[in-house]
C-alpha cells in the first residue's frame, strides 16, 4: 500500500520530532511583527503596505551613500547642473534627483600614436609621439570639451608638426631632440589650457624616428642641393668679405686724393687772386713801374729754360765777348726747374730755343 494512501504508512520524509515548534514559533513572530506594522486593519495574507513603503524609503537613503576615493575627486550634479566638488571621502545625495560623477586625478595617462612630419631641410620623418597626462581640473574635464583624449590627440599632432617643421633632420634625430621634446610639450599644454579642457601634460616622448626607405634617394639628393647650396653661399661670401674692404679703400683713396686736390687748387687760387690784387693796387700806384717791372719778369721766365742765346752783334757795336752762356744757362735752368718742382701747380717749361731783339727792349 502506498504511503500516501488512507491506512498507509507514514510518510518516509515526514517531520522530525519537535519540527512543529519551530514553525509555530516563526508563526508567532511574523504576526507580531505584521500587528506592529499593520495593526488590526492589516493584511493577514502578506506584509503591510506600510512596511513596504518603510523598506522602499530605507533602501533609497541607504543608495544614497558614496565614496570618493583618495584619488579621485567626485563631481556633484543636481538635474544635470554643477554643484560641487567633493573631496575623497564618504557623502550622501539624494538618489534621482543629484549625481555624483568620480574623475580621477591621480592616474597617470598616456596617449600613442604615429605621424609623417615633413621637416624644414625637407626631409620626411616617421614619428612615434607618447604623450603623458592626468586630469587636473574634474569640472573642466567633464564640461570643458567632448572628448578630452581625442582633443589632445588632436593637438599633439599639430604640436609636433609645427616644433618638427621648424627643425632639420640632424636636429631630430641626434642634436636637439630633448629641445624638440620640451617645446613640443609647451605648445601641448598651452593650447590644451587654451581650450579649457582640465589635463595638465606630465611628459612627451619620441619613442621612434624613422626616415620612411621610399624617400632614402630623393631625401640624398635634396641634402646633397642644400649642401651645395651652403657651400656656393660660403664662397660667395668669402669673396665679398675680400672685395669689399678693397672697394671701400680705393673709395675712400680716391675720395682724399680729391679732398687734397681741391685744397691744393683752393690754395692756389686764392694766393693768385691775393698776388693780383697786389699788382693791382701797385699798378694803381705806379703805373709805370708796375709795367716794367711785370716785363721783365714775364721775360725771365720765358728766357730762363732757354738752352741757347741769340745776341745781335749790331746792337753789340761789332764786338763779341765770348762766355760760356750755354753753361750758364743750363745752371739757372736747373735751379729754375728745382725750385718750380718744389712748389705745387708748377707751370710746364717753354720751348728750349728763345730769339731775342735787343732793340725790341730799347723800343719798349
């Protein structure tokens, strides 16, 4: 006969001994605790309506709770509007109506990416950019721009294209390269700050620069040109540093000699207007004299380069002394010509041959 059947035996799962206590016992509790809650009017089915709003109404002020932690600070927003920074730590909002967004400022961020950066020797370079950031500012991170990361990938890359293009080769590969570094990251900050987007650059790297193989040749002969270039400069330069102080003294020579020429003409001029001056006012005083005495001198001068004499031997009376004239001659020609050529402005020598009429001198 089965178990479970009217005169049967007794069920092998039944319950154990004092198992009917236990549940009288979890009985009692529960309608104690429904009478407290519910009292008469309550539900004897299942839990009051009250105890539901009560356990409703702890769990939303127990959601309410947070923690900030020591890296992070927490931004406080009510219906989407900025409250408040809050510090690490625990706090309390009100669920559903204020937010708390977390940023951390602490962690150490980087962002990789690769570049071709044409550079001012015209050069074309491969380069492997990393740049190191944090959040300083959580308010400027979550309202200052969309996407902070993709805003400084975006300014990286412009940074290094202008620091790279202002640069050679040589400069990026071996000799400058930290300098490269230190302005790229400079600029990064600078317009980063600009734009209001709350992270601070902690370094910048260049991980890898690399000369693309397909450009090798035409890079080769584009140093080449500028090497060329250099060197025709260097020459050119190096014959204008010796022509040019030649030029500027034969200018400035010339331009003494001129300054000497016309005081030695000034000079003359005036000591020739002073001396006709002089015969002027002695001609006005004595006509005469003045006439004779210029007479002889314009015959002096014109007699004494001669080299040969011519006398009249009628005007002589017939006799003849003879003399060594033509050695006296050459010596007063000679005394002549060395005092002419110690004063400037010496006038030329006549003709050697002079013929002189003694009569002519009585007539006048």
């Amino acid at each position: 006969m089965a178990w479970n059947q009217p005169g049967g035996q007794q069920n092998p799962w039944g319950r154990k001994p004092g198992a009917d206590g236990v549940d009288q016992a979890l009985k009692d509790w529960q309608r104690r605790f429904e009478a407290f809650f519910g009292g008469a009017g309550g539900s004897k089915n299942g839990l009051s309506p009250l105890l539901l709003l009560a356990v409703v109404i702890v769990g939303w002020l127990l959601s309410g709770f947070y923690q900030v932690n020591p890296a992070e600070r927490g931004v406080l927003q009510r219906f989407g509007k900025f409250v408040a920074v809050r510090e690490p730590g625990w706090g309390w909002r009100l669920r559903g109506v204020e937010t708390i967004t977390k940023v951390n400022v602490s962690a150490v961020n980087s962002v990789k990416y690769e570049s071709r950066v044409l550079t001012a020797d015209v050069n074309l370079v491969n380069l492997t950019l990393a740049v190191q950031y944090q959040f300083s500012d959580p308010v400027k991170v979550l309202f200052g721009v969309r996407d902070p990361e993709s805003s400084l990938r975006a300014v990286s890359e412009s940074a290094i294209r202008e620091i790279v293009g202002r640069g050679d080769l040589e400069a990026i590969l071996v000799s400058a390269r930290q300098q490269v570094t230190d302005r790229t990251k400079e600029l990064i900050q600078r317009t980063l700050d600009t734009y209001g987007t709350g992270i601070r650059v902690t370094s910048v790297n260049l991980t890898e620069v690399q000369v693309p193989e397909a450009v090798v040749p035409a890079q080769r002969d584009a140093n080449k040109a500028i090497a060329d270039r250099e060197r025709l400069q260097k020459e050119a330069e190096t014959y204008q540093s010796g022509i040019i102080p030649v030029a500027e003294g034969a200018a400035s020579r010339q331009i003494q000699d001129a300054e000497a020429y016309k005081a030695q003409v000034t000079a003359l001029a005036e000591g020739e207007a002073a001396r006709f001056n002089q015969v002027r006012q002695a001609y006005e005083a004595s006509p005469r004299v003045t006439r004779e005495r210029m007479y002889l001198d314009t015959i002096e001068g014109v007699l004494k380069g001669s080299k040969k004499v011519v006398i009249d031997s009628k005007a002589a009376g017939g006799n003849l002394i003879y003399l060594p004239l033509d050695k006296l001659t050459e010596g007063r020609a000679r005394d002549a010509d060395a005092g002419a050529a110690s004063r400037p402005g010496a006038a030329a020598p006549e003709p050697e041959t002079v013929t002189v009429d003694g009569r002519q001198r009585g007539e006048r």
